[in-house]
C-alpha cells in the first residue's frame, strides 16, 4: 500500500474512530450492562459476546449458578463504556461442534472441550490459530489476547478476570471477583494493520491526548537529599539561559517523598515537603516562581492510596489510607502541582484509581498529567534481574499514559534495545504510544544520541542528567540513587567512566534537535490526535508504516522507524562513522539537513560521523506544519505564523488538528481539523490548498499568518498568487514574513518563502506558477 492509499484508509478509520470513547459523554447510548453487546451461547459455561463483525470475546466461566452475571460483564482489559452495535449472525451446531457466523468470520467451537477456531466466511480458509510470526501483539492479520497478554506471553498478572468495572462508582476496583472463575479470550480480525488499531481503540480504549505542553519535554530533579529548592530554581534559569527549551521539572523523592530535610527516610512514607523545598519560598511560591519563567512540576510517588481490593500489585514501597493520600496530594495540586509519576511496579490497578481520581478532581478544565510504569528494559543496573518484556502491565493499562520503562542502564547496548522495544515490539506494536525512558548515557555521546532518540518520540524526558552536564556527573548520581537494600549493577561497575570535570557535552546535540522538537510541536500533536482516534501510533515501525514492502514486512529494520507519516528516523545507537539505513519504496526520502535527495528502495550508507545529526529523511510530498521557535509551549498562543514546510517532489497532504490544548472538551469533539493538499506538476506549476477548517473549539483563531517553505524549488517563480490576488515579490532584507504577505527566492538554498493572510473558515490556495501561462 502506497502513502496515499494508506492515507485514503486512515481516513475512513479516523471516522470510525471518532466513536471511540472513555467514560460516556452526555448524548451518548446509556450504558446498559443487559444489553452492553450481541451475545450468543454455547454451552452452558461459554458464551461469545461480538463487539462487531470481526472481533469477539470467548468466556468460560465456573461461577457458580448464573455464570454470566451483568456486574462482571466490563473487566479491566474493555475500556468502551458504550452500548455496542448489534452484530447480525447465524448459528448452528453438529454433533462435534458449534459454528457462528457473521458477514466477516466463522467461529467453530468444538462441544467437549470448548477449543475454538476462526475461519473466513464458508469456513475454507482458516484464520486462526496459525504459525506467522508475531509483531508485538499481531500475527497473520488478528490477534488473541486475554486479560494478561497476548499470545500466552509471559507475564505476572493473572490472566482471569478479576476486576470489572462498576457503572455505580466509575470504577475497575470496587467490583472484585477473588478466585480464578472467569477465563476471557479476546480475537480480532483486521486482517489490515490499519483496523486492528481501531478496532483495539475502540474495545480496549483509546489513549487520551496529555495536555499539549506535555508534548515539550520533562526534565527530571534526581538529588537524593541533598536536593533543595534552590537547586530546581537554578536548575530552571540555567534551561532559559542557555536557550534549551523545557516544560516541566519533575522533582524525585527529595520533595519531602523520601526526605526529611537531610534525613533519608522510607520511600513513600512522607506526604509532605520536605524542609529543603519549604525555604526561602513556600512551595506555592517556588511553583508560581516556576509558572512565572514558564515552567510546571510534577512530583514523584512511591506510595498509593490503599484502596478496597487493592491485591496482586507488586512493589509499592508505601501504601497509605485512601483517604489521607488523596487529601495530600490534592493539597499539592491547589497550589499548583501539576501531576504525579507513580513510581511504583505492576500498579495497573492503582493505576487506575489515582487516573480517574485526578480526572476527578481537574473535571473537564484540565487534562491529567500522570506517569506510570512498563517496567522494560534489557538490563536493570540496580537488579539482577532481566526485563526484556514488559510482564507487569496488563491489557488494558494504555488507558492511562504515560509510562516510563523503569531504570534502564547507560550503554549503547541498552539505548539501542530500547529503540526497538519502545517504537516496534513492546510499544508501538503492542498499541502502547506513550512511553518514554531516562535518557541516562554513559558518556556525552551516549547522552546525545540517546537525546536524539527521545526528541523524535511521543514523550521527550530526561533523568536527572542535564543538558549541560559532562561525563563525571553518572557516577555521582549512582551514589545518590542506591540505597541499602538494592544491588548493584555488574555492567554498571566495569563501565569505564572518565575523570571528573570532562569538557564536552552532549549540549549542542541536544539543543538543536530539542528546538527542532518544540517547531514541530504542531506535527506531533497532530499525529497524537490521530492516535486518539484511530490507534495508530506515532512512532511507526517499518513493518506496520510498509507492509506491502518486502523489504519490512518481516521487521528487518526495528531500529528505524516513521515518526508521523512523513518523517523516518533512524537514531544512531552506536560510537560509529557510518549508518545503514533502508529508504523504503514508493517514495523519494529527502535528508532534512541538507536537503539531499535518495530513491526509495534502497538501503544507504549515511555519514554518521557529526554526533549532532539525527539521520532523518522526510518523505517526498510531505506538508510539515510547524510553529515559530520559542523555549515553551503556551497553549493559549496560537501557533502564529504557522509554517508549512513543503517538499513538492510528488503530491501530498496533511491533517492539522488543534484545539485548546487544555481541557477534555476535545473529548466532546471540540477540535478543528484542517487538511492541507500539496499539488505538484514538476517545475510548472504547485498548488497549496487549505480547506477550511472543520470544527471549533475555545480560543480558536478566525484568521491566521501562514509561512510557506517550499523546499528544493529549482527556479525563480514567474508569479505567486492567493487565490486570484498576485503576491508581491519582496526585499528579503526589508520583508517581514511575519507581517506582510509576499515572496522571495533563494537560490543557494532552492528554497522558495511565501507569506499569506488566511481566513481559516473559508478554503485558501497558493498557486505558484513555473512559467507564463498568460
């Protein structure tokens, strides 16, 4: 499938989509346990609930009496709290077995032992089981998952059904079935890669959009005790000062979680400030400090709030009265904290709560901001213990971004795991988009490119680390991280660390890319909507961006992967001078810093040696909007002037979603989509439409500057016209593109820039002509 084509289908999946939903809105079908989906009854322990044609649940149950129960109807792993469609189907039945059909399978349930197989319509060609090779969680075009996994993976939790969610408290945890009575299997068909995340979206629950300054970046205050206010306000001038864009700090136990002044206490045991962080401001004071130089803070956890069948949660060092937990940290969020990241393990559940317990509290004002944890990694340096896949979450945690990976190590090795885990096997391909990890190197280099990596994913975050810092810094933040009881890490000590005070820095690296992240801030929140409603990640492996590609079809290339669908990132993972990168078919790949153009379907070999590039192509045709270049994001300013930075070697377009980027008035459909045609015919002629836009929302601009940079423009262009108005050729020294439309050309660069006042509720067109066509 080409580009377009793909494009064309994501559309209709995107109307599909737009069904999906949380907690049901005002309007939507009253949730009605009796009548939630299409049943169909096996035998007297197994039932089939359809939630459309081509994905169903099979139950067994050993309840006692009635074994399908409508309180037990919702368990953890269905987030849609909606009515579904009714499913039309025909059933029969033979001496060895039940058959069920709909318009898109047949299901065939052998009568003894209740094993059952999925074959297309007539039932010749069976689906399932089959022997393909899984990605994430897909093989052959479906996937089967129960409330644990998918494919019986390893894993933790129990895979019955044990919580289910209560339509009287809107809760997962208040309706508690102890024993292992209830076995779910979930299937759905697709066979496209583009509906099975749909339809995952719509059964399992989509992930919500995080305020939109989360798409910036986070910048994690790991001190241990020795942390204090002044050393986060430090922290935060030397951001501004040094031009490195930045949103939130985080602040680590030592904001009173872990700390008594000077005194390290019981993680998790302490609810309150710290003496370090009450002095020489109050906390309200240092956070509006914070506010007032464009900075929020999140505070870290690691205790919970001890709530009724809160069982099987693993490691919570602290658990605390429900009660008294939420009094706490609501005390923290009246004077301006602006989320937590619940340092625990294999919370799902807690998870759960403290989400919808924020939810509760923000109402629709606010999106919440909170952080679990996926515990992934290939080695953990403070454990012994191996994590290669993420076996303490459960189906269903997507529902509440974002996670962390846990502590990952600092090597090449380790950053290069978790580029393939993160984008491709247990992330993107397990429908998981908002992941993100400590971004902790071992040496500058590491740093840099680990910097490049988070730069170009859903959630940039880095721990403790700063931009600034050298290689000398690591070894004194493991001292300040390990406490009695942990072990260390074996790789961590035969790591060869240099000596203290080394001159260089990953700190241009991360500056350029950091900057070029905050411009494309309109690029990603964009992609982040389309994965709200449709489940179709932002990072893009190569297999599920290509499938119709025999050279990624099979996941040759896990390291590299579409961040959106125009642009590929292959981060660099090792100290080296040269890359292999594939480029893959049906388009031409332009290198974004230089402008180089490559064929698609082949495989290069690209100049790794300047440590501060990112190889990163962009794919011809592409639209990329962007926003002018700030060191924050504030919401209530819109993206004005409004960049379109176009590569015009073919067609394209895209979709630019907005909205006010605070509330979840977006969940209630309050957004503007506008979609942007790019129309080329060689050097004659390019045309630039702009629909208008579709849809409103709070504070949505009615007029708008916009910049348009048509990149690898061979000539001089005869006229530029808005519509029928001609644009004025301009002085680029005298011009403010800002203000005044027009255009000029730049022939070293080949690059053509054009300035237009738009009216977004009516359609604009940019027309560009190559030659007189008078």
């Amino acid at each position: 499938m080409n580009n377009r084509s793909a494009a064309a289908i994501l559309t209709v999946w995107i109307l599909l989509g737009a069904a999906c939903s949380g907690p049901a809105e005002k309007g939507a079908p009253v949730l009605d346990l009796s009548h939630y989906c299409t049943k169909v009854s096996v035998e007297a322990d197994a039932e089939i609930s359809f939630y459309d044609d081509g994905m169903f649940r099979f139950r067994i149950s050993h309840l006692e009496g009635d074994r399908f129960p409508n309180r037990y109807e919702i368990p953890f792993v269905i987030g849609r709290l909606e009515n579904w469609p009714p499913v039309a189907y025909r059933q029969w039945k033979d001496e060895a077995y039940h058959y069920i059909e709909t318009a898109v399978l047949r299901i065939r349930v052998d009568r003894k032992t209740l094993d059952w197989q999925v074959f297309l319509p007539g039932g010749e060609n069976r689906i399932y089981p089959s022997e393909g090779p899984i990605h994430g969680m897909f093989r052959d075009g479906y996937t089967v998952f129960d409330s644990a996994s998918a494919f019986d993976e390893p894993n933790h939790n129990s895979r019955f059904a044990h919580w289910f969610f209560n339509p009287g408290t809107g809760r997962y945890v208040d309706t508690h079935l102890d024993g292992d009575l209830i076995f779910d299997r979930y299937f759905v068909f697709g066979p496209e890669y583009e509906k099975l995340f749909v339809q995952l979206n719509r059964l399992i629950g989509p992930e919500p959009l995080l305020p939109r300054k989360a798409y910036g970046f986070f910048q994690t205050q790991h001190l241990a005790c020795e942390g204090t206010q002044e050393m986060l306000m430090e922290v935060a001038r030397k951001f501004r000062e040094r031009d490195i864009p930045c949103d939130y700090l985080i602040v680590d136990f030592e904001w009173g979680d872990g700390c008594d002044g000077d005194r390290e206490v019981k993680w998790g045991s302490r609810l309150d400030w710290s003496s370090h962080y009450t002095s020489p401001l109050s906390p309200e004071e240092m956070i509006d400090r914070l506010r007032s130089m464009h900075f929020d803070v999140m505070l870290i956890h690691h205790s919970a709030p001890n709530f009724p069948n809160r069982l099987d949660q693993g490691w919570t060092e602290s658990l605390v009265d429900e009660k008294t937990w939420w009094d706490q940290l609501r005390s923290k969020l009246d004077i301006g904290v602006r989320g937590t990241w619940q340092d625990t393990r294999r919370n799902d559940l807690t998870d759960s709560v403290i989400w919808n317990g924020l939810r509760d509290y923000y109402g629709t004002s606010q999106r919440v901001l909170f952080m679990g944890c996926r515990k992934m990694q290939e080695i953990n340096p403070w454990e012994t213990t191996r994590n290669t896949i993420p076996v303490n979450q459960v189906i269903g945690a997507r529902r509440y971004p974002f996670d962390w990976t846990g502590d990952a190590d600092y090597t090449w090795a380790e950053l290069k795991w978790q580029i393939g885990a993160m984008t491709n096997r247990h992330g993107s391909m397990k429908g998981i988009t908002y992941i993100t990890n400590d971004a902790y190197g071992a040496d500058w280099k590491i740093q840099a490119r680990w910097n490049q990596f988070i730069d170009f994913n859903t959630v940039s975050r880095s721990h403790n680390l700063k931009p600034w810092a050298g290689d000398s810094e690591l070894e004194e933040w493991k001292q300040k991280i390990k406490i009695a009881r942990e072990k260390t890490s074996s790789v961590g000590e035969t790591l060869q660390m240099p000596g203290s005070g080394a001159e260089e820095t990953a700190e241009t690296s991360i500056r350029r890319h950091r900057k070029l992240r905050y411009r494309l801030l309109p690029y990603i929140y964009s992609q982040a909507y389309v994965n709200h409603l449709t489940g179709m990640p932002v990072c893009r492996p190569m297999l599920l961006a290509f499938p119709e590609d025999p050279a990624c079809s099979a996941d040759q290339w896990p390291y590299q992967y579409l961040f959106g669908p125009d642009l590929l990132a292959a981060p660099v993972y090792a100290d080296t001078a040269s890359w292999e990168i594939y480029l893959p078919a049906g388009a031409k790949w332009i290198d974004y810093w230089n402008h180089a153009v490559y064929e698609g379907g082949k495989t290069i070999l690209y100049d790794a040696s300047n440590i501060n590039r990112l190889p990163l192509f962009v794919r011809s045709g592409a639209v990329i909007p962007m926003r002018p270049d700030s060191g924050w994001i504030d919401p209530a300013i819109p993206d004005d002037p409004l960049t379109l930075d176009v590569y015009p070697l073919g067609n394209g377009s895209c979709d630019l979603y907005e909205d006010d980027g605070v509330t979840t008035d977006y969940q209630r459909g309050h957004y503007a989509r506008t979609c942007i045609l790019s129309l080329c015919r060689g050097t004659e002629e390019l045309r630039i439409k702009l629909e208008k836009a579709v849809g409103d929302y709070a504070r949505r601009p009615r007029f708008r500057r916009i910049v348009f940079k048509i990149n690898l423009w061979e000539a001089e262009p005869l006229t530029v016209n808005l519509g029928r108005r001609r644009l004025p050729k301009r002085n680029g020294v005298a011009w403010s593109m800002n203000e005044e439309n027009g255009w000029r050309y730049d022939p070293a660069a080949r690059i053509l820039w054009l300035s237009a006042g738009c009216d977004v509720s009516r359609d604009s067109e940019i027309v560009v002509n190559g030659k007189d066509r008078s």
